[in-house]
C-alpha cells in the first residue's frame, strides 16, 4: 500500500477502492430509506383516518 499525495493528504490507494466498492451499497440504503420513510407517511395517515372512523363510530353508538 503505497500512499499517494493527494489535496494536502496523504491516502492509501486501497482506502480508494473501499470507498468506490461501497459506494453503490450506501446509495441502494439511503433510497431504501427514503422509501420506508415516504410508506410510512401513508401508512401513518391511513392509521390516523381508521381510528377517526372508529371514534366516529363509537360517538354515534353513545349517543343512542
């Protein structure tokens, strides 16, 4: 491993190929986190209009 003189650093050409391998991997987890966060918006508003249904439901019955 012989380290190159690179932007006032010094880095392992090894480092190099670590980062570029990993990198399709970390872009693949951050969309997949982007997707379950987005689902879970609409999950959590889909909750959200069930339980309002079922309150809506109880009130009616109550009140006969």
């Amino acid at each position: 491993m012989n380290p190159i003189f690179l932007s006032n650093s010094f880095v392992c050409r090894s480092s190099e190929v670590i980062r570029l391998r990993f990198r399709p991997v970390l872009i693949a987890l951050c969309l997949g986190g982007v997707t379950l966060g987005l689902n879970s918006c609409a999950t959590a508003r889909g909750f959200g209009q069930d339980v309002e249904k079922t309150g809506n439901k109880i009130e009616e019955a109550a009140s006969r």
